[in-house]
C-alpha cells in the first residue's frame, strides 16, 4: 500500500479521524458487503508516508485477490492506493511474519525551503556535514539497546533491535537521504535516530558521542524527533 | 523562483484568481509599500510547476537585493519560494534576455497510480517503448518549424524554433523523464511533444512518423496535450 501521510492522522484506526486503517477497511466493506479489521505490518505516525506498507483482512467474499487492488484504489482517495494483492493463509500477518523493514528519512538542506519537497522532507537549513553523520551512523548499526531512542509512550516489552543498515545518501543537489533497515523498530525510533544524526551534522553533537547516548538508554541526551513529514516506509520485508 | 503549480492558476496575473505573479506582487508591495509588476521568464499554465523560474521587478525601495529571497518567501504561502535575488540594470528584462529554457515532463509509467507522485507526474497505464520514444525524440532537435505542436490559441508571429535537446531518461522503477531545452517554445509546446511521444511509447503512432507529423504543420496529426502537472521549468539559461 502506497499513501501519502499528509492527509491522514496515521495508519490506526480512530473515532472521527481520517486514517489510512480506516479508509481501507471502509473501501473493503463496500467492496465486499462486510467490514472487515484490516492490520498493517507498520502502524505508521500521523503525517508519515509509505511507499510498501503491508496489510491483510479476512474476508468471506469471494472476489478475485488481484481485483482488490484497482477496486480499493479507487474506492479510496487519491492519496492512497493498493499497488498489489494477493490470497494469504487465514493464519498469516502482515505485521508477525516480517522479517524486517525499511525507511527512509529525506532532509532539505539548502537555505531556501522547497515548495515542490514540503510534504516530503524536513527542512534544515544549517549545512549538513555528511561524513560525520555517516561516523555517527555505523555506531547505530548492529544488536543494541535502543532505550535512549524511543518515544515515552513506547510501551514494547524489549528494547533491544537489530538494525543491519544505516545509510546517509546525497540524492540530489540539496535532498539527503537516511536509510534505515531492522529488523523491527521503537516507536520514534528512526525519527529520533534521525534527529540525533542531524545534531552530529549541523556539528552540535560529537559523531563520537552517537554510541554513548546509545549506551547511556536515556531519551534526554538523544536528539530531538524528526518531523513525521520526513519519514516514508519503504518496504517491509518477509 | 520555486512553486508547486497545484494551488496556482498559472502564472500570469488575474483578477480574483490566485497567480504565482499576483502572490508575488502582493509579497513585494507588502515588502516596499508600492506594488510593482513582475515579470518572469516564462509564463507557465496553470498547474504546471517551476524549480527555476526568473522574474524581474521595478522598485525604488533601499532594501537590499538578498533581502528580496527571504523577505517575499516568508510573505507567500508555503507553494511559493524565492531562492535568490540580485539587483539587475533598470531595463533588463527576465524575458527578453532569457537565451534557453529547460522543461521536465513527469510520466508514471506503472499500472497503479502514485499517491506520493500524483501532483507531479502524468499516469500513463501502458509500458512505454523508450527507446522508440528515443527514436521519435531525436526528430524533434533542431531548428524547425514547430506549428504542429502549438495550442489554437498561441498566438506566437513565428513558429519557428531551435530545439537543442529532448532527452527520454528512465528516473527510478515507475518514473519516466522527459527532458526539453530550446531557445524558447510555442505555447503548450513540450506538453504537445510530450503527449506525441507517449502516443509513439504505447506503439500507437511509429517513430518514423513524428517527422512527418512536424513536417505536416497540422496541430491535429499530432498527439493529445499532456496534462499540466506532469510539466516544471526546470532553469532558464541566460
């Protein structure tokens, strides 16, 4: 499932709120006579946007798989489409059988803002150096505690996680790119990850300093969280 | 001059209606307390977007020149960015003495839509042949008469024009660039182009007769005008 986040207040069904959980579900009752839980591999914040989410319901109907794609798209807005569809095993999760996933973090760094960007990137204006992100970046890759980069609301039992990849990539004159694979994610995780990055960049934090607020597991001496805007699920792996 | 064509109704000034000329001559009178004109290089339809417009304006206030980027940015709305200003002599004029322009058509060439790329990008559902695309494209460079490819309305004395570039480039899976420079176009021009050479891609018009089409000087032999928001001026060349 590909969205842009700007028009939903995240992938979680909520009262009232437009949210990408809730779209789907509403395109699939009208696609099928029945409503049914649609459950995504990532519970994507408000504002962030996805490029591979992945998610599956239970349904009775008997509707060719491959013709849920187009017929959820277009029972959608034009800021939401089912890219693929395919039968599962009634057993089967989207979000249980990932083996890992994918974001990307996409900076704007240029004095000016970007008005073609604006959705899509955060906007920092002090010139980034890239090299000591990328020192600071493979302190962040391997089986670590990831405790100092987790939202106080994060209620994940272990805070232990696997990250096999942290890439910081020029993409084009002014877009720099973070990419970010684990297995699984804290939440805020890569946002707050990201926001620690850009400290080292703008030269603010040490990119020696990166492993000791790992190590300290205190969320006060990471750096701030990154705009949800900036942040795109790329894809989830199985 | 940065905009996302989206919110404007093109460039040019008029009443009741929101312009990218009309938020700038607001922007600027705001800024020195008289409203001038301003007059840019091109004057792009509506929808169409720009990462390299220039403008040029008339105005006896003292603030300094840099002044002009953030000031009239920040005095827009967040679809609109000045990335630069200088000072120019009194009679110069953004038009007169632009000597090249350069285009990017956006095609999504993938069966299902692109919620991320929707504001950006034309939606054309059949694989594209780029390399007849190519074939076609090379018959489009050089000094020609282009009347075939302008809308009813251009109401340009010459249809003559020097195309010193059309570039077909595939961007990423899905995105298809087409690139265009020339000392300057006829209205709806590359949009025209465009449409022609995805005719040529989908295999309905053969390469070989892009030629002919041009040599024809008939507007109907050529094909649809591609839609607005696949297009942005990417730089003008002085």
């Amino acid at each position: 499932v590909e969205y842009e986040g700007t028009g939903f207040h995240g992938w979680q069904i909520q009262p009232e709120l437009r949210t990408v959980q809730g779209e789907l579900e509403e395109a699939a009752a009208r696609m099928t006579g029945s409503r049914p839980v649609v459950r995504g591999a990532s519970r994507t914040d408000a504002g962030v946007h996805a490029l591979g989410q992945v998610a599956g319901f239970l349904t009775e109907s008997e509707i060719a798989a491959a013709q849920f794609a187009p017929g959820l798209t277009a029972l959608s807005g034009p800021d939401l489409a089912v890219l693929d569809a395919v039968e599962a095993p009634p057993d089967w999760s989207a979000r249980h059988a990932a083996r890992g996933k994918t974001y990307r973090y996409r900076v704007w760094n240029r004095h000016a803002p970007s008005p073609l960007m604006r959705r899509t990137t955060w906007h920092v204006r002090a010139p980034l150096d890239l090299a000591a992100m990328r020192t600071a970046a493979a302190d962040l890759i391997g089986r670590h505690d990831f405790a100092a980069f987790r939202a106080a609301s994060c209620d994940a039992p272990t805070t232990m996680r696997d990250v096999t990849d942290v890439e910081v990539v020029p993409i084009s004159e002014g877009l720099i790119e973070i990419r970010f694979r684990a297995t699984a994610f804290l939440q805020h995780m890569v946002r707050i990850m990201t926001g620690t990055l850009v400290e080292v960049g703008k030269g603010r934090t040490d990119p020696r300093e990166v492993a000791l607020i790992r190590e300290s597991k205190d969320r006060r001496l990471a750096g701030p969280t990154a705009p949800a805007r900036g942040l795109c699920l790329v894809a989830v792996h199985y």
